[in-house]
C-alpha cells in the first residue's frame, strides 16, 4: 500500500510503539485517515491513540472498542498515534496500519 503507516505488527497485550505523523506542521489541517486493523484477536480490544507528546495518550472515540477486523475513518489533529490491545487471551497478534 501507497503512503501507509504500519502501527503495529503482531501486537499482543499492551501499547504499540508511537508513530509520529509527517504533516503535524499543519495542525490547522485535518487527518481525516483510514485505520485498518486485523489479525488475531483472541478477545482483545484494540484502540487506536493520540498524543501531543508521546507521553499522554488518548482513545479515540469510534476507534477506541474494536474487536474484530475493521477498516475505519479516523479524524485528529496530534503528533503522535499508536493503538493498544488489552484483553487478549494470549494468542493475540494484531496488525494495524494508517493510511
């Protein structure tokens, strides 16, 4: 895929490593992106994250429950993005990516 950002690979329980976004310069600009997510999910839920710092991070409302596999529009204005995945029984491996 063209001008993708992989987010996560294989993912178990716990946060993903954060991902800066090129064009945080604009922030007056919308990220209006597609978050696809799939894999493995073992009962875990996944949300996909915000932050201004990389130290705090936010759910994101319409991404912040996903329990199967999804494509969904994601709109924010912030520097950093990462998902979690919590509730995974132990045989989870999530892949997610931004487009």
């Amino acid at each position: 895929m063209a001008g993708e950002t992989r987010l996560a690979t294989a993912q178990a329980n716990g946060d993903s490593t954060a991902i800066e976004i090129p064009r945080y310069a604009h922030i007056h600009d919308s990220h209006l992106r597609t978050l696809l997510v799939e894999g493995t999910f073992d009962s875990a839920t996944v949300k996909f994250q915000i932050s201004l710092d990389n130290s705090s991070f936010y759910d994101v409302s319409g991404a912040d429950a996903i329990t199967a596999k999804t494509a969904v529009n994601v709109e924010f204005r912030a520097k950093y993005v990462r998902v979690n995945v919590a509730g995974g029984g132990g045989s989870e491996s999530i892949d997610a990516w931004l487009l």
